[in-house]
C-alpha cells in the first residue's frame, strides 16, 4: 500500500458526515459519505417534525457555510430554531448537492464492517499503519 493514497471514508450523510466533507473538500479531499438511508439526513428526517432547542448558529458549520454560499445559499436567520425537516431540507440537502460534496455521497450504502486489511487484532502487530477496509451493502 506504500504511496497509494487512500479516500477518507465518512459514514453518515447528516449533520456531522456532511461536515466533515465539507471541511475535507476545502483542503482539497475528496472523501467518499456513505449513509445508509435513501436521502441525506435520513435519521433526522424521523424526527423532522421536532424543533430544535438550538439556533441554526449552532447547526450550520462554518466550513458548510462556505460551500454552500459559493453556490448562492442564502443562510437562515441565525437565531431561529429550525425543525429537523428544515435542517435537511434548508441545509443538509442543499449542501450534499454543491459540486464539492455532490460527487462523494453514496446514498442506500449500509457499512456491515471496518477492519484493518489483513490483520487479526489479536495476533498482528502494525495494525497503525494498515489501511482499513469497508465492507459496504449496496442494493
């Protein structure tokens, strides 16, 4: 595996994953999102209805933000409290859609397992520097 470079892997397209691409996009990543659901903040949309008790100051991520301003989002008021329906449908869905996150989300993938490669934690050493591998269910 010496001077292959490996994608980051980021498990979960909500609040957090997209983050987390946001901010690898801006240095220059392209990471791969798998999220188990159908759509971009899949679990949140099962308590959508629900208000949140924080701010959207505390929702949106700087590092999303920026994405997203690049493509014309407007952000909401900085002091309401969003439902969780309006936090995908206003934030995570616009976001997942920018061309720097866009072509890393892979949607309906269900991660079973993360191991090391070729390693049995029990017996090898060096497990640090093996590379992980997923295993992913894809319909």
């Amino acid at each position: 595996m010496s001077g292959e470079k490996l994608p980051v892997v980021v498990i979960g397209a909500g609040p957090v994953g997209l983050a987390a691409a946001a901010h690898l996009a801006r240095r220059g990543e392209r990471p791969v999102v798998v999220e188990a659901g159908p759509a971009v903040g899949h679990n949140v949309l099962a308590w959508g209805h629900v208000r949140l008790f924080s701010p959207w100051r505390y929702v949106v991520d700087a590092a999303a933000a920026a994405v997203l301003e690049r493509s014309g989002w407007q952000p909401p008021d900085a002091d309401a409290l969003p439902t969780g329906r309006e936090v995908v449908e206003r934030y995570l869905a616009p976001l997942a859609a920018t061309p720097e996150v866009a072509p890393s989300v892979r949607l309906a993938t269900r991660v079973l397992s993360v191991t090391r490669q070729r390693l049995d934690k029990m017996k090898d050493a060096g497990r640090g520097e093996a590379p992980f591998v997923l295993a992913l269910r894809r319909p």
